[in-house]
C-alpha cells in the first residue's frame, strides 16, 4: 500500500507515522471509494495525529493513476483479509485458554493489579489474558515479573506449561532453554563457555523480554546494564534471559512472589558487595579501607 502511494505521489507516510493506523486507513478507503479531493481526504484526520491539516492536504496532493489505485485496492483488501484471520486466530486462542481453565479450581487469592498498564501492540489477542493464565498457573501472575507482560506470558506458558517438575531444578530449565553456557573444559582449563545455539522459542520470547529491559529503572534493568558494561550487550541479554527463567520457574514451581526491589536497591547491594570484596582484599594485603566521608576505617568482614 505505501508503495502505491509513494508512486502516485501521494506521500501519506511523511505526515502519518502508520499508515494502517486510525487517521491512514480512513484516508485509503477513502481513496479506494473514490474520493480523490485533499481537502476532503484531510477531513479525516484524527485529533490525536500530529500533522496539522494543511500538511496532510500538501502530502495528498498527487496523481491518482489507475495501474497504482488498482494496486492499492488489491492489497487493502489483502491487509484486510489478513486482519480478519488474525481476529479469527486470537478468537481460538481466547476458546482453547477457556477450555483448558474450565477443569482448573479458582486460586484462593485475586489476581493482583496490573504491574504497568498499556495498551496492547498491534500483534497481540485482544481479550483479557492475565486472568485464564492466573487460573491456569494456579494463582501465580507471571506479569508481576519486569518484562513479561500478558502476552508474553502467554507464549511462555504455550511453551514450558505450568508443571515445573519435569525439571528437578532451576538449572536443569536454563539449560534445557540453553540459556546456560556449555563449558567446554580441557586439561583442567576452560576455553569455551559460549551458550550453546537453538531455536527453542521460550527462549526466544525470554530474550525479547530482556531486551525490553534496557531502559527501565527496574533491578533486572539494572542488572542488564550491568552485564552490558562487562560483557557485551547479546551476552548481556542472554545473561538477563537466563535470570528472567529462574525467576518465572520459581515462581510456577510456588516458591517466589516477585516483588521489584527497584534499581537504586540492586545498585546499592552491588555496591555493598564490592566493597566487602575490598576490604577482605586490603586485609590479605595487610591494608584498610578508610571511608573519606566519615573517617571510619572498614575493617574486613570475618568470614
């Protein structure tokens, strides 16, 4: 479709960020019926878009050629069918996910509020997720976890279920998402510890929602930048994936309630462990630590 505009001149992409959007799809069905007035055409911009009216005008000035109206059509109604097998899809999933809740018992606690509340990206179902997933986990909210949101937590359960005993532990689960390095040792010394390569897709989806964690002021976030500024940033996210797959198999297996700590806590737990690190060194070296705010001198923590 943007193709047939651009070649028509009509440069609809310059002033709506997304042309299958609310202000874009009006336009082109607009122009599919045959409305080739801008003025006209501009009447349908929403109050949300940023282009001003007189910019939208100038861009839907062009020469509506037939050959590009025609090809333009054509792909509407393919983008069109497309979005009525998508609904048709999110609408089985919506009836499975019932079905398998239907013979599970209701958990003893409600489901907790909504770590972040935003609205859902253009690939995900449209119906309330969090709720038959709280019933199928048995009362466990994977979405309280920084990261994983409905959907995600949707496409881990797909992949690993509910049951956490097919693991006998969590070591067991990273390694089998192959989100552990794969050692290889020889003569006592290691020279490979790169993770080993897979298609597994509850990887995957782990590693996406370890990239998201980047820019957040969250532990795990931190935890990332962390990695990031040691090691580079795929190992980074690997590292953030494999912590993200702990914390989801405790949390199935009923051992953990997740609660973020936040990022200035994790820092400050960082901080405090380098500088026992510190001060056990200077103790083997027959030094101390001398705190230059306070005076104090740091003794070594016994251990």
């Amino acid at each position: 479709m943007q193709k047939a505009l651009v070649q028509m001149n009509v440069q609809l992409p310059l002033v709506v960020s997304d042309i299958t959007g609310v202000t874009g799809l009006r336009i082109l069905r607009d122009i599919v019926a045959g409305q080739r007035d801008p003025q006209r055409l501009a009447e349908h911009r929403d109050h949300r878009c940023r282009a001003s009216k007189p910019e939208i005008i100038a861009a839907l000035t062009g020469n509506y050629r037939p050959e590009h109206l025609f090809v333009l059509t054509q792909n509407l109604e393919l983008y069109d069918a497309c979005q009525a097998q998508m609904a048709a899809c999110d609408r089985a999933i919506e009836t499975h996910v019932h079905t398998l809740t239907a013979t599970r018992t209701a958990p003893p606690t409600p489901l907790p509020a909504p770590r972040v509340t935003k609205k859902p990206r253009d690939n995900e179902p449209r119906f309330e997720i969090r709720t038959p997933l709280y019933q199928l986990t048995g009362g466990v909210d994977l979405t309280q976890i920084d990261g994983i949101a409905p959907y995600t937590a949707l496409k881990l359960i797909s992949e690993i279920g509910t049951d956490m005993h097919r693991w006998p532990t969590e070591k067991h689960f990273t390694s089998w998402l192959t989100l552990a390095p794969k050692n290889k040792i020889t003569g006592g010394r290691l020279i490979s510890s790169r993770t080993q390569p897979s298609a597994n897709r509850a990887a995957a989806t782990l590693r996406m929602a370890a990239m998201s964690l980047g820019r957040t002021q969250t532990a795990l976030g931190a935890f990332y930048r962390r990695m990031a500024a040691r090691i580079d940033k795929p190992q980074a996210i690997t590292a953030t994936a494999r912590k993200l797959a702990i914390l989801v198999y405790r949390a199935l297996k009923g051992e953990l309630m997740y609660r973020d700590p936040g990022a200035d806590a994790y820092d400050h737990q960082q901080r405090t462990r380098l500088v026992r690190r510190l001060r056990q060194r200077a103790a083997t070296l027959g030094f101390s630590l001398v705190n230059r705010e306070t005076g104090e001198i740091l003794e070594p923590a016994i251990s």
